[in-house]
C-alpha cells in the first residue's frame, strides 16, 4: 500500500471514530441539560448528536423520545404530539416507540 493511501485510510478512520465521540459526548450532555432543565441547550445538544454522524434506528428513536420530551417542558406540546406519533408509527417495536404511545394515549 502506498503512503498516501495509507494517510487518506488513517486520517477516514480517525474522523469517524471522532464523529461517533462526539455523538456520545452530545447524547450524555443532552440528558445532562435536560435533567438540569436547560431545555433550549438539551435541543442544541440533540441537534449536534443527530448531525454528528449516520445513526442506528434505535438512537434516533432515543433522540427523538428525548426531543418530545423536551418540547413538551418547553410548552411546546404540538411539536411533542407530532414527535410522538412518528415515535409511534415508525419506531413501534423499540421502547421510544412503546414510551410514545404510553404518553399520547396519556393526553
């Protein structure tokens, strides 16, 4: 394998292996925020995690459970009942989308 072929294979590696940090990092933080009730950070927060990197269903529906709830806080309950029902429709089998369900039939 040539150099700079090698360098290009590293310096890939190295990026995504800082992206899934800094998604992590972003996901503790919000869960941090939002127990604090720093809800306009705890949105910021769920925004860097999302954009961070490509991610699996289950932490998309954990980011987006986490993003209802944090509207709801905010006064923002429309937002939170939309987010609930695509929790419900499209993450059914996860427990996001069974927490979803349990809260809009709570409304």
């Amino acid at each position: 394998m040539k150099l700079p072929t090698l360098v290009l294979l590293v310096a890939t590696l190295s990026l995504g292996a800082c992206a899934s940090l800094i998604q992590t990092a972003s996901i503790s933080e919000a869960y941090k925020h939002y127990e604090l009730q720093q809800y306009e950070r705890t949105l910021e927060l769920i925004t860097r995690a999302e954009n961070a990197e490509a991610m699996s269903a289950e932490t998309k529906a954990e980011l987006t459970y986490l993003k209802a709830k944090t509207y709801e806080r905010l006064g923002e309950s429309e937002i939170a009942h939309t987010l609930y029902e695509y929790l419900a429709q499209e993450h059914s089998n996860s427990q996001y989308g069974y927490l979803a369900v349990k809260q809009l039939n709570a409304r």
